[in-house]
C-alpha cells in the first residue's frame, strides 16, 4: 500500500498580513519538494471537504459558528493577535480537517498504509472555545475523534513534534481516558502551557519539554524516555503525528536544532511502535514549520520516512 498525501490549492487561499510567518509560501515550498520524482510513488489526493459536524467531535456548536461568521467578504479580520481570517479561510479550513478525515478513513480501512495532509491553517493551538496561535479548528483532534466514532477506534494517540506545545489538544482531550497526547516542545515559549507536571485527568497527556539550544541528542531522549514508553503502554489503534517542523535549526520562532535526519528518526521510531501496536495505521497532519528551506527539508525527510514503510 503507498502513503496518500491531501493537498489542495484553497489552502493558497487562507492569506495572512504581510511578513506573517504562517503564509500561503508554506504550501508552495511543499508542493516545489515534493515534485521531486523521488516522490512519483506517493498517491496525491485533492483534499476533500470536510463535513461540519465533525467540527462538534472537538468544539461546541458556538464556536463553529463564531469562526463562521469571523470569515470576512474582503480582506483580512483579526480574531487574535496571531490568528486571522480571509475569505478563503473557510474552504481551507473544512478541506484541512477534510483532508485528516479522508487519511484516517483511508487508513482505517486498509486502503492506504500511512498518509501525510499538507494543509494549512494548523490546528494544534486551537482550543475547544478559543483560536489562537495561527489555528482555526484543531484538525488532528477531530481526525482522532472521527477515527474512534466513525472506525471504533478505541484508543487514540496523538504525537506532537511542533515546537510550539499543542495547548489546544491538551485542552480538549485533558480528560479523555481514550485519547493519548504526546507533545516535545520548548520551553518556555509559545504559548505557555506544556509543563512536566501536566499529566491529564487520566495521565493521558504527556509532555516532554526541550529547552532553548537543545538539539537531537536531547529531542531523541526526550521520546525515548518518555513519549515511546507512553505509547507502548497506550497501545493506540491508530498513531496521529501533529507534525510541526519549527524545530528545525533554521526556523524564527524558536531556538531548538534538529536536523532533517532527526526527523527521519522519529518518523521511523513511531512507525515502528504503529506496525506494533496499530497494525501501522499513522496519519500525519502538517502543524508549523516557518523557515521554507528547513520547512521543505524537514517534510521531506518525513515523507520519504512514511513512504519507506509503505513498499
């Protein structure tokens, strides 16, 4: 079975102001990597639309319908100081969650090993009544929670490699015995949250801090002793990867240096434990990543990694 990558043009579309490092240049620096032959093998799918209801599986009614209704005619509104939206947010935002649905449907049945949802905005920041942090609606959340109600899944993880902590997942799924949220990150830094101590109602959230000039000896540590022992124990039906790639040593906004074969290692360590415990199901869904060049090589390796588990 290949590895399925959603990508659609309508997340060109999502504009942000002038010099704001979430940008439709992202998607574009993907799609430039990605036409390499090297990657003729993947099976390219334009992301679907999503269904509105599933937006209900990770925040309430009143909250669609505020991000509904903060979508402009023209131009650009503010919803926070980081977080904007255009007229072409909506469709970008449904095709994002859309395209995560689609790869866990495909997953879930066989269809497809593995898949990777170049998308835009990101997700993970997205709380279950705030945006924020460049987020919308928190795509990888809903994808766990179509995949239990839509496929039985009965345990869910969630693995966070962003640099940003993913406070939006921890909020929503705090206290979810049947959800697993993993996170690395820097500390401190955006947005704040993320700390040791903070375990979930059912020691469900695991977190695992990196500090400014960490690097892969410290990155690697951190999953080997406390994020793959979590999953092992889980024992998750399914792996979701909030793939965030700002912790590669070229990126802005923060100060940690991996390497692109640091995130062909991880990549491969969290196959290995889904070929173990979830029959190989991973989806991927892309988070942050704000320095092009580290952005296309960070992905890169990625997706070669996803690719090589699935021939």
């Amino acid at each position: 079975m290949a590895t399925q990558l959603y990508q659609h043009d309508s997340f060109l579309n999502h504009r942000t102001p002038e010099g704001h490092p979430e940008r439709p240049d992202r998607i574009r620096a993907l799609k430039d990597v990605l036409a390499d032959p090297h990657f003729d093998a993947l099976i390219k799918l334009d992301a679907p639309m999503g269904d509105v209801e599933t937006v209900l599986l990770a925040h309430p009614e009143s909250y669609l319908n505020m991000i509904r209704d903060a979508i402009p005619d023209a131009g650009i509104s503010q919803i926070d100081n980081d977080t904007v939206a255009s007229p072409g947010s909506w469709e970008a935002a449904l095709r994002g969650f859309g395209a995560a649905n689609a790869a866990v449907d495909a997953v879930m049945t066989g269809v497809a090993q593995n898949a990777f949802c170049a998308i835009r905005p990101p997700g993970h920041h997205a709380e279950r009544n705030t945006a924020m942090g460049f987020c919308l609606f928190n795509n990888v959340v809903i994808a766990a929670r179509h995949a239990q109600k839509a496929h039985g899944a009965e345990r869910v993880a969630i693995v966070d490699f962003d640099v940003h902590h993913g406070n939006g997942c921890q909020d929503i799924l705090w206290n979810d015995p049947t959800s697993l949220y993993c996170s690395t990150h820097q500390m401190p830094l955006y947005p704040g949250t993320g700390a040791l101590s903070d375990t979930g109602d059912h020691g469900n959230v695991v977190n695992a801090p990196l500090t400014a000039g960490d690097g892969g000896v410290q990155f690697r540590e951190a999953m080997e002793t406390r994020i793959f022992p979590a999953i092992t124990a889980f024992q998750p039906d399914i792996i979701l990867i909030s793939a965030g790639f700002d912790a590669h040593h070229r990126d802005p906004l923060a100060q940690i240096n991996l390497q692109g074969e640091d995130f062909t290692w991880v990549t491969g360590k969290l196959l290995e434990l889904a070929d173990t415990h979830a029959s190989g199901r991973v989806v991927s869904v892309l988070e942050g990543g704000y320095d092009l060049m580290g952005l296309a090589e960070s992905a890169a390796c990625h997706i070669d990694e996803l690719m090589n588990a699935s021939t």
